[in-house]
C-alpha cells in the first residue's frame, strides 16, 4: 500500500514539475505572440488558441519528436497590414492570404521530400534570404515609429527596459525581456491615466474567442503567400537550431518535409479561425537551452495552456488595452533586430561579393523597401498584375524577383546539390 501511495505521490510530482516548466514555456511566448495580432488588428485570444492548436498539430505530424511552439510569425506583418489597407480595413481577406500560406507550406514539404533537402535550399541562398530579412525589418520600422510618437515618454521608457534586461539580463529572465518591458510600459501607463480599465472589469471570465470566416479573393492571396518564400531558410534555421540544443537532427528525423507540413497546418488552421501565420519560436528553444529538459510533452502541456487562455475573455480584453506608444517601444526594438538577423546572415554566410551576387541583395533591397516610396512621390507602379486593381508588390515582389534573379545570374555556378 505504501508503496502504491508513493508511485502515486511521484507520478503526481512529476506532472506538477512539467506543468511548472510548461507555464515558462507559455510565458516565453506569450509577449511575441500576442504582439502581432495587436499589431495587424487581428484577435490576440484567437492568435493563443491558434498557436496552441497549431503547436499540437505540428507535434502529431513530426511524430512528437520536435520540442517546438509555433507563435505567431512576424514576417507576416507588413503584409496583413496591406491586405488590411487595400481591403478597407476588412481582415477576413488576409485570412484567405494566410491560408493560402499554409498550403505553399505544405506544397514546399513535397517538394523537399520528392527532391531533397539540398536542391531546395539551392534557391534560397543567403545573398536572397539576408536581404529579404533586412527588408522584413525596415518595413516595418517606419509603423512602429508612429506608434512610438503617441507617446515619446512611455515608449522611450518601455524600450529601455526591453533592451536592458536584453543585454544585461541572465538565463530565464533574458526570455522574459518583452514580457517584462511590456508589463512594465502596462503599469508606467496606468500610473499616468493613460489606461482605461473598465473594458476589463466589464469582460467576462471565459467566452469563446472571436473566430471569424475568411474570404478568398485572389489578389490578397498574392500579397500574402509568397512571403513564405522570404521566411523558408528561418524556418530551416529554427528547426536547425532546435536540434543543436536538444543534440538531434531533427532534418534528418522526422524530417524537413514534416517539419515544414507541421508549420503548413498550423498556418492553415490559423488563417481559418482569425489567427496571424504561425512559425517556430526561438524563444521556446531558448527555455530548453536553459532548462536542460527536452521532452516534447511539456511543449504540448504548453499548447493545452495557450488554448485555454485563449478562452479567458478577460485576458484578450486586457491585451487590447495595453497602450499603443508602449507597443511602440518593444517594437521598435523588435523590428529592428529583425533586420539586424539579415545583415547578421549576409556576414556570417561567407558569400562570395560577385557582382552577380551584389546586384541581387540590391534589387531586392531596392524593391522590398522602394517600390512603395516610388508609387507614392512618382506614380509608378512596381509588381505583377493580378487582378484590374491588385499587384504583387513590396515585399513579396522582392521574394519572387531575389529567386529567379539569383538562379539566372548565377546560372554557370557550380552547383552544390548533388543530382
């Protein structure tokens, strides 16, 4: 009997212990998250549920061997926000866009498993992907200025904190920089009135999220679902990335083709109920370099805590309260950092400078960050028609044009894939 009592008492410990690690899982990912629906206008309680089930979709199909979370992904942002303008404001577009996204994700697992790792990447290499990075970034610099001049104070305060736990901040708490910057802008902000708390006290404590219908229509597909061309190496680098700490190699086994269709679903699933695109966070690689433990379980625990959060009225209500110069501030930090990883991935990448090679990192700098400005001062229109009104511009544009302008000018190079 006591022996049954103390494999009771140990099972009952062991499920406290992973419940535990799990919630620093959640609170790792929690603010970058919640930031891009605050962002874009999408519903952050929508964005939880999504990336939790998104999360248990991409365990199932990579076989549960991958400790990864799938958040909401930041390469989308710039281009929910054109859907978002072209559309009249009306996001369920940008959900077909999404949607969309996810079956060029799992079109891009077929590929991988029909031809091989190595002849997919060969068009992705990083004289392409590093400039579509940086382009990522310095789109959206400019939204994050004009949130941030809502209130120089706050934001300037919100941000220091962000960057100070960031390069001052040791093991778990240097996860926790955007959360604790935004906490901290949160109740910098009440203290100056700048916060009104009475939608909170008004929301209920559990209602269903606000799940809307997508629409499809094929000129917010084009905006959208190219961008997973720009963000295909990121996906590589995170599954890679994760291996390393956890001491596997998860593109060997489950595989890059699962991987991806993991990332694929989840996309889809988060397009159809109202969420932003998901990817792999770093975040939660981070948690498991820290803590040591590997096991997959806890990432899943982790989904089940986001879903259910999802479900707490009064914490979607407080999410939208959070002061606009306050997301301003992490931001800003945010979004430049991303650019920062794309000049990172041209130094790093030991590329040859050629003028080949030049000429390309330029025309897609040139396109993802000038063609808007061109339109706007001189009236002329850079992108493929898709429809009477709608173009494939900006950011998109920029990915398609950086893969064929590299496969054209790079031609006569020796190939590294083996055929």
């Amino acid at each position: 009997m006591v022996s049954g009592e103390s494999t009771i008492g140990h099972t009952a410990l062991k499920s406290a212990r992973k419940v535990v690690l799990a919630m620093q899982h959640l609170i790792a990912m929690f603010g970058a998250t919640v930031l891009v629906p605050i962002l874009t206008g999408l519903d952050p309680s929508v964005a939880l549920m999504s990336a939790g089930i998104g999360t248990l979709l991409f365990h199932l199909v990579t076989k549960g061997m991958v400790p990864v979370f799938l958040g909401s992904s930041f390469a989308f942002i710039p281009v929910i926000i054109t859907v978002k303008e072209t559309y009249n404001g009306d996001l369920t577009y940008a959900q077909g866009g999404i949607m969309a996204a996810g079956l060029v994700y799992i079109i891009m697992s077929m590929l991988v498993k029909k031809f091989g790792v190595k002849r997919i990447k060969s068009y992705f290499p990083p004289q392409v992907i590093g400039p579509m990075i940086i382009v990522i970034g310095l789109n959206l610099v400019p939204v994050a200025v004009g949130m941030y001049s809502n209130n120089v104070m706050v934001a300037t305060m919100t941000l220091s904190i962000a960057l100070g736990i960031t390069f001052l901040g040791r093991g778990f708490i240097k996860q926790l920089a955007i959360l604790i910057a935004v906490v901290s802008g949160y109740v910098i902000s009440l203290q100056m009135g700048l916060v009104d708390t009475q939608a909170i006290k008004e929301a209920a404590w559990i209602a269903k999220p606000n799940v809307t219908t997508p629409k499809f229509e094929i000129g917010a597909i084009a905006i959208i679902a190219p961008v997973v061309l720009a963000v295909f190496m990121e996906h590589i680098g995170d599954i890679t990335t994760n291996g390393a700490v956890v001491g596997k190699n998860f593109i060997e086994n489950p595989g890059l083709n699962r991987t991806l269709l993991g990332d694929g679903l989840a996309t889809l699933v988060a397009g159809f109920l109202g969420g932003p695109a998901n990817t792999t966070y770093g975040e939660n690689t981070g948690v498991l370099a820290i803590t040591k433990n590997y096991d997959p379980s806890i990432i899943r625990i982790t989904a089940v805590l986001a879903i259910i959060l999802g479900c707490v009225s009064k914490v979607g209500t407080f999410l939208q309260t959070i002061p606009v110069p306050v997301m301003g501030g992490i931001s800003l930090m945010l979004f430049s950092m991303i650019s920062f990883i794309g000049f990172k991935t041209l130094k790093d990448s030991n590329i040859n400078y050629s003028p080949s090679n030049i000429a390309i990192i330029a025309v897609i700098i040139f396109i993802g960050l000038g063609s808007g400005y061109i339109e706007k001062h001189f009236g002329i229109s850079m992108g493929i028609s898709i429809t009477e009104s709608v173009k494939i511009t900006g950011l998109s544009l920029a990915a398609i044009v950086g893969i064929v302008l590299n496969k054209v000018l790079n031609r006569n190079e020796k190939s590294e894939v083996v055929a």
